[in-house]
C-alpha cells in the first residue's frame, strides 16, 4: 500500500496575520517541492474533512470551542478572549478561526482513517502538530490540539493504543498534560530544555500520574545540541519506549525548529537529523507496528530555507527513497527564489558556510547522554 499526504489549499488559511511567525506557506512549500522533484503525484494525495463539534470535543470543552467559534466572529468580550487565551501575542483571534483549525484537525483524523480502516499503513499530514493546544485555551500559536484529538480518536473509535513521539525544539505540553493520567496513550518528547524555551515544561520528573505513571517521558536536550547527540538521544529513547509500552501505532510529532537556522529555539541540528528522524520513524513502525504509522507536521519558522526541504524528508522516509543530494528541481528554484528576502537554498543537503561551532560541545554530549541514561533505565524497569 503506497503512502497517503493529507492536502488542500484551504489548509493554507490558517493564519493569524502576515506578520505572524506561524506561516503555513511553508506547507504550500513543501507540497511544491515534492512535486517539482516527482515525488509527490495526484495520486498520493487525499483532501481532508473538516472535524466535527462531537470529534473535537473529544479533547476540547463544549464552552472553549464555542468561544473559538464566537472570536471567529467578533462576538467575544476583550476579557472573554483573554480568558480562553484568544487574545495573547502567541494566538490572537483571526476571522473564521473555528473552521479554518477544525479542518487542520480534521486533516489528522482523515489520515487517521486511512491507516485505522487499512487504506494506507502511513500517512502525512503537514498541516497538523498543533501540540500546544489544551481542553479549554489557545496556546503557542495553536487553537486546537489535532494531535491530543487523533489519539483520543484512535482510543475511542479503533480500541488501540497509541505512542505519541514529538521531536518538536518545544516540549509537547497540551498532548501530555492531557493523557497524563492515561495509560492507552504513552507520550514521548524531545524537546529543548524549558529553562530557556516555551512552554519552560518538559523535566525528566513529568512521568505521568495514578494509571499513566510512567506513561509520559520527556527527555529535555541541552541547548546548542547537535546532530549526533540528538540522534543517540532519539533513537534509543524511541526504540526502548515502543519496547515498553507495545503500542499498536505510532503518531509522530516532526518540527522542524530544531534546526540551526531556525529564529525562535537554540538547537543546532542539521539536515543530517531530518533526513534520519522519519527513516528512523519508520523502521521502528515497520518493525514494532506492523507499518502503521501517521506523521504530522508541528513548528518549524524558517519557512524559505529550512521547512520544505526538512518536511519533504518525511514524506521521501514513508516512500523508502533515500535523502536526496545536490540541487533542488530548477522550476522550484525559479518559482520562489524571488519572493524569498534570505539566501534561497538551492541544495536538497545543508550547505553549512553559516554553521557556528557550539561552545560546550562536551558538557552538553555529557548531559544529555546522563538524561538518556536516566529514561532507559526506567524502561528496563
């Protein structure tokens, strides 16, 4: 079964302003590259739904959506917005918010139901990864939680259990804290220590509680953390949860704000961990899943020289096709190179000319290599 991508133009409308960091041109990007390059064809692509009140309330409360319905148009107090979190620098209120973001959740349950009903064994929807969604407020650029939606969906309408792995640069809070009782969904994040970054939650001692004690793992990297740290840091954390906790599927989290050039975190990966993260991914549903595995897409803010080539990674991962090298496809290049105000790249790999050396490269290995060791003792438990 070949692999599905979850898209539609109308994804696009998710949008505070135009000078909001959360841009989702970057998934237009994306899906451009893709196909420019051959990868991606009418075919593999399936248009999403829009999720339903019933659906969304499987995370949300009635009152909250209601509110995001009202912002949406203009019929909430200043208070009411502040209250709800509609009206904060991070997630100010936009026109027609409640359908523009139902259909971003609704884009992850379609993917959902293609693996769930045996359509595909993967799909993608760069669209989703909007973590920091809670039960009853707007947070970190994100209205609703598709992620907390779709393992709640796959719990309540498939009976399955789902391991949540999350290797945004920020900790994936509103996912955790909202099964952080539960022990049907086991959530993994791997994430920029919270002493420096949104939202400062994510300690190694956040482990879940009464039933989903030990359900939640957090392995917080150090800033300035690199390539080969971060990946000894994921894999084996990756591979002794699914060893322990026997999920039926993967739901993986993938921003891309990790890397180097990206303005908003202090984590210094390169394309070497974006092309390896999915394939990894992947292997892993292959082995322990049965395949079945569903990617979403998450921060990442950088649109023009870090995100599409990042995300595309995921999408070639599900295909077996190995990271491309060399230049990117000439009417690619040609479309964008003028809209874009930074130095366009016109690679597939990293060109590392603007890479700074780390201070601390040891100290930080160290550290982070002590957090590991913490976590796989745990599993072994």
């Amino acid at each position: 079964m070949k692999p599905l991508y979850i898209y539609d133009d109308e994804l696009l409308k998710y949008r505070f302003s135009d000078s909001h960091p959360f841009n989702q041109m970057r998934l237009k990007l994306t899906t451009d590259l893709l196909k420019d390059s051959g990868y991606l064809t009418t075919e593999h692509i399936v248009k999403p739904r829009t999720a339903t009140i019933k659906e969304l309330s499987l995370v949300h409360s009635k009152a909250y959506i209601q509110a995001v319905q009202d912002a949406g148009h203009n019929l909430l107090s200043t208070e009411e917005l502040i209250k709800y979190g509609l009206e904060t620098e991070d997630t100010p209120s936009f026109k027609d918010m409640h359908e523009k973001s139902a259909l971003l959740v609704g884009a992850t349950l379609t993917a959902v139901d293609l693996v769930m009903t045996g359509k595909t064994n993967q799909a993608v929807n760069l669209s989703g990864g909007l973590h920091h969604g809670f039960s009853g407020k707007a947070s970190g650029f994100c209205i609703y939680n598709d992620a907390a939606v779709a393992c709640e969906y796959i719990v309540q309408n498939y009976n399955k259990t789902v391991l949540y792995v999350d290797t945004d640069a920020h900790h994936g809070d509103g996912v955790q804290w909202t099964f952080y009782g539960r022990n049907d969904v086991a959530t993994l994040s791997i994430h920029e220590t919270g002493r420096y970054l949104f939202p400062g939650t994510g300690s190694v001692t956040e482990r879940g509680t009464e039933e989903g004690f030990g359900y939640a793992v957090n392995l917080p990297i150090d800033a300035f953390t690199e390539d080969d740290s971060f990946l000894e840091v994921f894999k084996k954390s990756l591979e002794g949860a699914i060893q322990k906790f026997k999920p039926d599927i993967i739901l993986s989290q993938n921003g891309v704000d990790a890397h180097f050039r990206d303005p908003m975190t202090h984590l210094s990966l390169t394309s070497k961990s974006f092309e390896e993260i999915p394939r990894f991914v992947k292997k892993m549903a292959d082995q322990y899943t049965n395949g079945k595995w569903i990617a979403i897409g998450g921060g990442g803010y950088n649109i023009w020289q870090v995100v599409p080539r990042m995300w595309s990674q995921i999408w070639l991962a599900m295909n077996e096709e190995e990271a491309p090298r060399g230049p990117l496809p000439t009417c690619f290049i040609e479309r964008y190179k003028d809209e874009c105000k930074v130095v366009f790249p016109l690679n597939w790999e990293d060109t590392l000319e603007d890479y700074m050396e780390i201070p601390r490269r040891k100290e930080i290995t160290e550290k982070n290599h002590n957090t590991l060791n913490r976590i796989l003792m745990y599993f072994e438990q």
